[in-house]
C-alpha cells in the first residue's frame, strides 16, 4: 500500500514535467508553423547538376574517411 504512495507522487510529478515543457514549446514557438517545413522541402533546390569534368578540384571537399559515396548507375535517367 506504501509504494502507491510513491507511485503517485511520481506520476504527478511526471504530469507537471511533461505538461510544463508542453507550455514551453507553445511559448517558444514549436508550433507556430506547421506547414512551412513541408512547403520548403518540396521548393528545395538541390542546384544546378555539373558534368564531372565541369568541377573544380579546388571546390570539392574531400569525404571523411570511412564514409563511401552510393554513385548512381550511368544508365538511370534522373
């Protein structure tokens, strides 16, 4: 009977952390635009697609070691 107690105590306490991070979401903002990050991932432009030989060496960051590109097959037609 003891632990209920406890077990309340713990689930009030845990109503009053989730419900003031709730508030401080709506106060900071998180909700104000629902839909711009939907809109901008449809507009996002992913700039203009170069031939191989068209780069600058100088421009291209090297990879970090570990990592392995996925390149495209030469037959797809994006």
């Amino acid at each position: 009977m003891e632990i209920l107690y406890l077990l309340i105590a713990l689930s009030v306490v845990l109503v009053i952390a989730v419900a003031g991070i709730l508030l401080w979401a709506v106060r900071s903002g998180q909700y104000e635009d629902m839909e711009g990050p939907a809109w901008r991932l449809l507009a996002d432009d992913d700039g203009i697609r170069q031939k191989p030989e068209d780069i600058d060496p100088d421009q291209v960051k090297p990879e970090p070691p570990g990592l392995t590109r996925i390149k495209p097959r030469p037959d797809s037609s994006h």
